[in-house]
C-alpha cells in the first residue's frame, strides 16, 4: 500500500465511525432552551441576564455562559432546521477528531492505532456526541492538547505565538461553553509533567500559559458569573440528583470503564518495559480523570484527552505491527465495519430530524388548546421543549422550570430533588408559585404523579406516559366536567406509578355521579384489559340512573356494547333491555339492530325478531349482513 494511503485511510474510517455515532435524530432536549436563548439575544442584540423564560423566579440571574455556541446553533436552525443542526454538530465533531488524530500522529502513534484509539474513546463518549455547547469543549480540549505540544517543542518568539493563540483560543472557549475550565487544568498538569522530569524551561511556558488561561477565561458577558456557574455544579448533586452528575457505574458505563482498564494496562505495560517517557502525554488526562470519576459527565472528556496519549503508548509498545500498511487497512475496515454494521442492524442509517419519541406533543397540544399554558408545572425535562417555539421571538407561555440549572435559586433545585414530600408538602409549594395546572411526563417512574391530591386537582388528560391535571378552579370546571377522569396515583420505588381508580367523585368535583360511575367503568376496562366484574359493577350504576343523566351517544354506546357482551354470553334476556335502551337513545346502526334482532330470535319471540332483521337488511343493504339479515327475516316469516 502506497504510504500516503497508509497514513490517511485510517484516519477516514475514523471519521466515518465518528459521524456514525453523531448523524442520529435530534434527540437531545437541552437543545431546545439553547435555540431558544440563541433566538433571545439575536432578538434582543445582548444577553437577558434574568430568567424570562419562567413564571417562577423570572427576575432571578440567568449565567448564560454558552451564549456564542446558542447564537451559533439558531442561526443553523433558522437556515437548516434540526437536521442542520445534527449536520452542524457533526463536522464540529468530525474536526475535533481529526484534529485529536493529527495529535496523536505527531506525537508519534501509529495513523492505525491513532484511529482505532480514537474511535474507542468516541464509543465510550458516544452518549455525550450530542447538540449541546459541550462539544466545543471537546475541540477546545483537542487545542489544549495541540498548544501543549507546541509549547513543549518550541521557543522564543514561535513559543509565544503559540501561547497567545493558546490564550486567545481560551477566551473564545469561553464563550461558548463552561467547560473552558479544564483549560488551565491540562496545560498546569503538562507543566508539573515537564518539571518532574526536569525540563524547567518547557515547565515554565506551559505554567505561564496556564496562567494566563485563568483570566481569558473570564472574558465573557458573564464574567466572574463563571466561577458562581462551577460552584453551583458542585452543589447541585446534593440538592437536585440529575443522571449526567452521577459516578460512572459499571451497568450503565461499562464502555468507558474498559476504556479507562485498558489505558491503565497499557500504563502498566510502559512501566514494566522501563518505558516511562511514553507516560509523559498522559498528564492532562490526569484532571480529566479525577473529574470523570467524580461526574460521569467528564468520561467523554476524559476518553479524548487520554486518547493520543493511549495511541502513542501503544505504538511504543508495538512499532512494528502499528506501523504496516497492513495494520492500516484492517484497522480502517475494523473501524468502518463497527459504524455501518450497528446501523444496519438498527434498520439503516435512519433520518437526522427531530426525535419526538420522549416528547408528550398529544399532551401538550391539549394543553395549549384548553388554555392550560399560563401558571402550568412541568417537569425539568420536559421544560426544555417547552421554552421553544420554531418561529423565534418570546415565549408566549412562560415554564414552571427548565434545564437552565443557574436560572434557579437552590430552592427550586431543592424543592425538585426531594423525594419525600407529601401531598400536603407538594401543595403547599404549587400554591406558592401560583401553579393552576400541572403536566408530568414519565408517569410511569415519575413520583410526582402520586403527589397531586385529587380533592383539589382533577386529572383531565392521561395518554401515553402524560398526565395533566388542573386545579378545582371555577374557570376550569366546564373542562373537569367534560374530561376530569375518575383516578389518583400512588408511588413506590418497587412497583413505579401504580392508578388507583377513585370509586366516588371527591366533594369539588362537578361530574354527575351516573357520569362518573361510566368512566369508572372505561377506567377500571383500561386497567384490567376487559369487563371485569368491578367495571361491570360501575357500568350498571351508571345505566341505573335516570334516563337523561347520561347524555344520550354515551348511554346509547354503552347500552349497545353492554347488550352485545351478554348476546355473546348466552344472555338474551339481559341483552335485549340494554339494547332496546341504545335504540331509545338513538342507535340504529346495522351492528346494534342486529343484535337486538338476535336477541328477540333467541327469546323465541318470532314475529318481532323476523321484522327486526327486516329493518337490519334494510339498514346494511347488499353487504353480507344484509344479504343475511334477509335471509334470516325470510326464515323466521315462514
């Protein structure tokens, strides 16, 4: 194989594998509030610097240490919609990893295993390659990393420029994501590296570069806002647990874990082969990897960082075999094999629009129709979507809480950490934020659910895994009597979300008792998966009360299906009075005359049955029912 193709295949198969992992549906929900807040500053020409998106604390500081990368992200959107912006994100992605490759090759790995190292920290990363402004710290990682070589090899007026554009890079960094603060952390760790090994004059430009990062860092709109940000990231896990703050655990980041094991063999390998200087590169993974063990939302970083450092040792290790053309071209088909045959396996390679899997759009187009939107809870999940509106400009319903973790006091994170509150707790803090209606998601593992007490909440909508419910207000009472929905939740970290049917309407509620026992019954089929004798019981309280309780499509679909289910069982002489009640109620079609002649012709009451089969052909003309409803009539006339 001809050199140059030795050397850069690998890299394209690292980049097919990359863009692999990136080209997937928009499913990433903080993307919304970064659009959105992009949207606000190109409308505004500046940063809020207040929480305009809530009703909740809406004059509190809002630290929007991300405002370039927002900016950026809704130009895209405006431009390309979600899937420029999936587009977008992935060539950022792609020149960051090239980029890591190119300083991997340099620092000596073979083009072979650069990729192959890359394309396993980026596997390990992969649920973190998404449309946030974290991938700028990514590539900003990647430059460290690039400054930090400069900055070892050269010196004189070559070294200074390469620490300015270092410094320059930082305050750009900065602008795009917090993350700039592992800047100084890399740099200062190559710095202690080179002064162990007693190159005070390398030491020396990588600490005064160091140095220097601290202040660019806080080159932004936000200023010292910065250092509040990282503070409350670090209070944050006690007051509001939030998964990407948790510690890697083996069952749900074993990738990064044999990741990380098989940096530490490769460590141990270099050790024991007297080969310590191959160790050098490893030193800014070092904070990386404090940082990841503490927050498994640094592994990625980590894996990057560590990246060419694992693919020198490697090569180090192993010339010969990392350096054959051979080596190249298994190495790049290993690679593309793992990014093409998944997908296929997943059914193709899928579109890169919006994922609206996770979002409840039915519930929220409810909302929105009954005016549900003005003082409504949401969920801090969902409260990203819901800040975003595709044509720009303010909100029209502000949110209860959204991602926008320094947006909010440590009461709110507080409040919404807790998960020992009870009914009259929960309440208590709803009233105090003024909250009217409320839609949660996840209802199936969320214990909200279980906390809304149904004497001063209605439930009014529960589809899929939402449920909205809505205060006993009187300007709500025409909706709770049309919608209100006859449940309450409970919650236990063992069984989840468990409905509990409420057998009697509470004292608020405007629902007529027959009214309530019908959708008792509809409840009580949903949850047991057929008419059971509980939900039968609530359908015949309903059907027991006076004629015009019931409106009459409900009392005549009730009636019919009723009268059906005991035709079926052998039970004409209960059948026929539900029947004969659907028709009163206006039923006629095919299906219900059908079964009423049935009945009749089944009580032995010939003369009615052969005219009831008489009107049923006339109904089902030259279907196969009426061609047998004629037959049947012609049978019965004899």
């Amino acid at each position: 194989m001809p050199p140059k193709a030795a050397r850069w295949l690998p890299l394209a198969a690292l980049l097919v594998f990359t863009a692999g992992l990136a080209l997937r549906p928009m499913a990433e929900s903080d993307l919304f509030f970064h659009l959105k807040a992009g949207q606000e500053i190109l409308r505004r020409h500046g940063l809020a610097g207040r929480n305009l998106f809530s009703f909740t604390y809406p004059d509190y500081p809002d630290i929007d240490t991300s405002w370039l990368a927002e900016v950026g992200a809704a130009l895209v959107f405006a431009a390309g919609g979600f899937p420029g912006v999936v587009v977008a994100k992935t060539l950022v992605l792609l020149a960051t990893f090239a980029g890591a490759w190119r300083v991997a090759v340099k620092r000596g790995a073979g083009p072979a295993v650069a990729a192959c190292a890359l394309a396993a920290a980026a596997y390990a990363g992969r649920d973190r390659l998404v449309e946030r402004p974290l991938i700028f710290s990514f590539a900003g990682a990647v430059a460290a990393l690039a400054a930090i070589d400069a900055l070892r090899q050269r010196r004189g007026p070559a070294a200074w420029r390469a620490g300015a554009a270092f410094v320059v890079g930082v305050a750009l960094w900065a602008n795009l994501h917090a993350g700039v603060f592992v800047a100084p952390l890399l740099v200062g760790a190559a710095a202690l590296a080179e002064l162990a090994r007693g190159q005070r004059p390398a030491a020396g430009r990588l600490a005064l570069a160091a140095a220097a990062a601290l202040p660019a860092m806080l080159a932004t709109p936000v200023g010292l806002g910065l250092l509040r940000y990282l503070v409350l990231h670090l209070q944050l896990p006690a007051l509001h647990p939030v998964d990407e703050f948790r510690a890697p655990t083996w069952l749900s980041d074993a990738p990064l874990w044999i990741y990380a094991g098989a940096l530490g063999l490769a460590a141990a390998a270099a050790l024991v082969r007297d080969q310590r200087e191959l160790l050098v590169d490893l030193a800014p993974a070092v904070p990386m990897a404090v940082l990841a063990a503490r927050t498994v939302r640094f592994g990625a970083d980590f894996a990057l960082v560590s990246a060419p450092a694992l693919a020198a040792i490697v090569t180090g290790l192993l010339p010969a075999w990392s350096r054959r053309g051979a080596s190249a071209v298994a190495a790049a088909v290993a690679v593309v094999a793992l990014a093409v045959v998944p997908r296929l396996a997943e059914g193709g390679l899928g579109g890169i629009g919006l994922d609206t899997s996770e979002i409840p759009l039915d519930a929220i187009a409810f909302a929105d129709a009954q005016g549900l939107r003005d003082r409504m809870y949401n969920d801090f999940e969902i409260g990203s979507y819901l800040t975003f509106d595709p044509v720009g400009g303010f909100p029209r319903h502000r949110v209860f809480v959204d991602p926008r973790i320094p947006a909010y006091p440590p009461e709110m994170h507080r409040l919404l950490g807790r998960g020992d509150l009870s009914r009259a707790e929960w309440d208590k803090a709803m009233d105090r934020y003024g909250v009217e209606s409320a839609l949660v998601a996840y209802a199936g593992i969320n214990r909200r659910v279980a906390w809304w007490d149904s004497a001063r909440w209605a439930l009014v909508w529960s589809a899929g895994d939402a449920r909205i419910f809505v205060r006993r207000l009187p300007r709500f009472a025409a909706l709770v009597a049309a919608r209100e929905i006859p449940a309450t939740f409970t919650f236990t970290p063992e069984e989840g979300t468990v409905t509990v049917p409420l057998e009697q309407p509470p004292a608020g509620s405007p629902v007529a008792a027959c009214e309530w026992d019908r959708r008792l019954g509809d409840l009580l089929v949903q949850l047991d998966g057929e008419l059971t004798p509980r939900a039968r019981a609530a359908y015949d309280r309903a059907l027991a009360a006076p004629p015009s309780c019931l409106a009459p499509a409900d009392l005549a679909r009730l009636a019919a299906w009723l009268g059906g289910v005991d035709l079926q069982a052998g039970r004409a002489a209960q059948a026929l009075p539900l029947l004969d009640r659907a028709r009163a109620a206006g039923d006629h079609d095919p299906p219900t005359t059908a079964n009423r002649a049935a009945a009749l012709e089944a009580l032995g009451r010939t003369a009615e049955a052969a005219a009831a089969w008489q009107e049923v052909a006339a109904r089902a003309g030259g279907t196969p029912l009426g061609d047998q409803a004629r037959a049947r009539a012609a049978r019965l006339g004899r």
